[in-house]
C-alpha cells in the first residue's frame, strides 16, 4: 500500500500561498526572526533554486508584521512586537535582458510601482535619486523605518559577465540604483541581498560599511535547502510514499535521495562536523513524482559557467577534488583567476572537507545529479562532440566490460577519442588525461568507478559484477610502462581479497595520432 503524498509547493514561492494553501513547507522562520533581529544589513549567497526568493518572500511577510501566517512556525513563538513597516522589494531575475537600455527600463518600472504608492518628486531623474525618494517618502509616510529586500541582485550581471563593456557599463548603472542603501541608512530598518556571485563586495555594494555576509557561517548553513536532519526527522512519509513508489526498503530509499540530491556544504562546520544540506528544487521534485531524475540540473545550466571555463582553459581533473584556500573560490569573479569561484557559488562544486590546521577547503562535486549532468554538459564544450555520441560509447564500454571484454570496450574508447574534431591542445597529456577522466567519471552512471588524482594512486579502478579493473595510463611511452607502476606501486592489493576476478590494465595514449595506441590487460595473481 503507497503512503499519500503531500502537497508539494513545485512553483510557488511566495510563503503566503504555500502556508495558506497548505503545501509542504520546511520551517526556516527561525532564522528570518534572527537575521532580522541580529543585523543591519545581510548578504546571502546560495545556488539557483534553493530557496532563496521564498525566504525573501517570507521575511517581506514577517516585516509586513503579517502574524497570522506564522502561526505554529518558529517565529510565532519568537517574535512579541510584530511591528509593521513599508517594505520595499526588488527581484532582479525578473530582468530577462542583456541590453543596457532594457535593463534600465525594467529597474524604472520596478520604481514606478513604488512611485504610485509613495510618490515622486519632478528633480528625481536618475535611478538611485528615484530610490531615495522613494525611501524618505515611506518614512515620513508611515513613521516607520524602510525594509529593503533584494533578491537575485546579480542575475543581470552574469548574464554580461564575458561582455567586459557591457558589464562596466551595467555595473555602473546598478551602483548608482544601489547608491541610497548608504545615504538612506538613518531611513532603513534593515537590508537583505540574495544572489550566486559576490559582486557586492567589490563593486555595487562596496561602499555599505555594514553589509554582513552570511553564506559561510557555520549557524546559517541550513537557512536555504533542506538539511539531512530535516529529512531525517520532518519528511519520514514523504520518504516512505518515495520508497513505496520506488518498491524499495525505507533505509534504501534514504540511500538513493541523499547519493543523487544531498552533498552541500556552505561553511568548515562545527568542530569538524559540517551540516548536510539537500537540493530542495530536485527533493521536493523526487518526492512529487516518485522518481530520480535530474532536476536542478535539467532546469538550467547557466551559460556564464561554461565561458568561464572556456576563458579559463579549464581541465576537468583541475576542478574535482581540488585543496584550496577560502580566497581561491570565496571571492568576486571580477577578480578570479580560475573558474572555482563561479564553480563553487553556483552550486557545481561544493566544500567536502576542511582541514583546521592549513585552513585549507577540498571541493568536489556535491552528488549525483550535479556531477553527471555537468560532465555531460562538458562533453561539447571541450571536444565539438555531442552528448549522444558520448552517451553511445558509454553504453558500448558497458555492455563489453559487463561482458568480460576489456578488448571491444577500449577498441571503441579509440575510435570516440581518435574521432574528436576538436579540443583545447589535443596533443598534450593534460588533455588526454581529461578525456579519459570526463569517460571514466561517466562510466560511474552504470558501473562502480573511482578515478583518482592525486599522486601514488591509480588512475581509475572499474567494478562490474565479476572483474575489477585496475587501470594506469601513460602518455608516448609504453603498457609496460603502465603496468610496471601497478605491480611497484601495489595498487591492485586493497582488492586482493575480493572475490571477482582483477585484472590491471595498462594503456598507452600518443600525441602523434591523438588516441591510444595500444594496451593490455595483465590477470592479478
């Protein structure tokens, strides 16, 4: 018998409909009646579709002193004044444009609803002139200090980012709309700011003495998404109503929602123990219709990503599993050096280990759904080859290695390599090497893989359900070569006591033809 399932908010963001309507709701007042109670003004950074519009729209509610559509929740019991003050709200992923002009009109119709309300003086030209008015009307108006609520400040920008006139000339327009946040200051009550990036901190927002940033403190880990506490304790029956759709066990259901959708981390932790955050978009999705499917990922893929890859010349074994300082990836993009920061802020690369004592940060790709639709969306960027092609070899190497036949599938991995039109500098190891990690990694959809970077580890280890297969790759030298370093460097002993059979495989790429040359596969005695 399925469990029923709850009514899920696939859509809605405002906090009104989804509490009055009924829908699924995961209680984050508490930390609406915290931020507004602790700070001035607060800048959070989180990823596309993790509930960042929803927690604005709630702290406009709380602000609006709206007390009836907090009952029960967190900030019900918290909150004794429920004052009322003017809110003002401004959504700037409302702003579809990339043309200079639009993107002005936009922010001016945005000032016109505000206009109509609190209205406008004849001297108030300019956008940031007109916000200023706009704020000292409402308080004299209402006696009340002025709430300012921006969400997705910088989805215009990203959309220029790799246009550098536009951008400047965009940036500009934005720090003059932004201007009255400081001048207006004795005027506001309080400051909130969403979005991916941090442009804020260089450029639009630079001169807000005040402006906290939240998005890596430990206590606001879970201000956005759904913990694995939350899951774990306040979404037992949709898991169960997942399970009974899926017809697995409880305990397998938990296992396959927390591979594909949970794996964030926004802070170090507390005392070494970071807090397990989930996807909500794709959560919620899964739980809706029973199924894993790539959500967050199939909802957009932002193309300023891929061009800052390209513009960086990135190599995927660059990107997963990198050791780096907090400045190398908490940072504007206006000053990176690598893609990491817009990786990271985007949601594509997440914190999976911190290390206290070189205070240095491991990222890595936060689960399933992430890592394979972005190594698939990798494929044409860096090769001129379609995901179908790519997606044809794989279940190629699978059937053959499924079959025993390391011989068919290395055969076909060939033909797809030496068939590539196009890649960065394809007569280098570098590029190899990320060819034969994007496959490998890939491989993973179907069959066990771990494919591994770091120096005195074995290039790739594939599991099926009868052979393991130990693999070392060399670039114009030779398999004897390969296979000499899996005997010297035992890398087949931690699976001596498996069962299947092993067989190490060394492989042989060269520059010259720009594919592999030759290989052999070797039985583990």
């Amino acid at each position: 018998m399925e469990t029923k399932l709850r009514n899920y908010p696939l859509g809605i963001y405002t906090f009104k409909d989804i509490v009055e309507g009924g829908y699924f709701y995961m209680d984050k007042t508490g930390y609406v009646h915290n931020i507004a109670n602790k700070y001035r003004y607060v800048f959070l950074s989180r990823p596309r579709r993790f509930g960042k519009s929803l927690l604005v729209d709630t702290l406009q509610c709380y602000f609006e002193g709206r007390k009836g559509l907090f009952a029960g929740l967190k900030a019900d019991a918290l909150e004794k004044d429920w004052a009322k003050y003017p809110v003002l709200r401004f959504d700037m992923s409302s702003i579809k444009s990339m043309k200079v002009d639009d993107v002005r009109a936009d922010l001016s119709q945005m000032l016109g609803k505000y206009e109509r309300l609190y209205g406008k003086a004849d001297d108030e030209v300019t956008l940031g002139k007109r916000l200023e008015g706009i704020i000292g009307r409402a308080y004299a108006q209402t006696g009340q200090k002025v709430v300012l609520l921006i969400d997705e400040y910088d989805s215009a920008l990203l959309k220029v980012m790799h246009n550098k006139p536009v951008f400047e000339e965009l940036r500009d327009m934005l720090r003059n709309f932004y201007g009255p946040i400081k001048i207006c200051d004795a005027m506001l009550r309080f400051g909130f700011i969403t979005g991916i990036t941090k442009f804020s901190q260089l450029s639009i927002f630079s001169e807000i003495n005040n402006l906290k940033t939240i998005s890596m403190l430990p206590e606001y880990d879970g201000i956005c998404g759904i913990t694995k506490d939350e899951l774990m304790t306040q979404c037992k029956p949709d898991i169960q109503a997942f399970a009974d759709k899926q017809k697995i066990r409880y305990d397998d259901a938990v296992s396959k929602l927390t591979e594909n959708y949970d794996g964030y981390h926004f802070s170090s932790g507390v005392d070494g123990v970071m807090t397990d955050v989930f996807n909500p978009f794709s959560l919620i999705n899964a739980f809706n219709d029973g199924l894993l499917g790539q959500y967050w990922y199939s909802s957009g893929t932002p193309t300023f990503l891929f061009e800052q890859l390209k513009m960086f010349k990135t190599g995927l074994t660059s990107v997963d599993g990198q050791r780096v300082k907090e400045e190398s990836f908490n940072v504007s993009p206006e000053v990176a050096r690598s893609p990491l920061p817009v990786l990271y802020q985007a949601g594509y690369l997440t914190i999976k280990k911190y290390e206290d004592d070189f205070q240095k940060y491991t990222l890595g790709f936060p689960n399933r759904e992430v890592k394979f639709g972005f190594l698939n969306s990798f494929i044409p960027v860096l090769t001129n080859e379609s995901e179908v092609r790519c997606n044809d070899l794989l279940e190629d190497m699978t059937i053959a290695l499924r079959a025993d036949d390391i011989d068919t599938a290395l055969t076909a991995l060939k033909a797809y390599i030496a068939g590539i039109p196009y890649y960065y500098e394809n007569k280098t190891e570098p590029a190899f090497q990320t060819i034969m990690y994007l496959v490998l990694s890939l491989m993973g959809q179907y069959i066990r893989v771990e494919v591994n970077n770091a120096v005195g580890r074995t290039d790739a280890v594939l599991e099926t359900a009868n052979t393991i297969y130990i693999i070392e790759y060399k670039v114009d030298k030779s398999v004897e070569e390969a296979l000499k370093q899996i005997d010297d460097q035992h890398y087949a002993d931690p699976y001596l006591a498996d069962p299947r059979r092993k067989l190490k495989v060394g492989i042989n790429f060269t520059t010259e033809s720009r594919t592999i040359e030759s290989w052999k596969a070797v039985e583990v005695k």
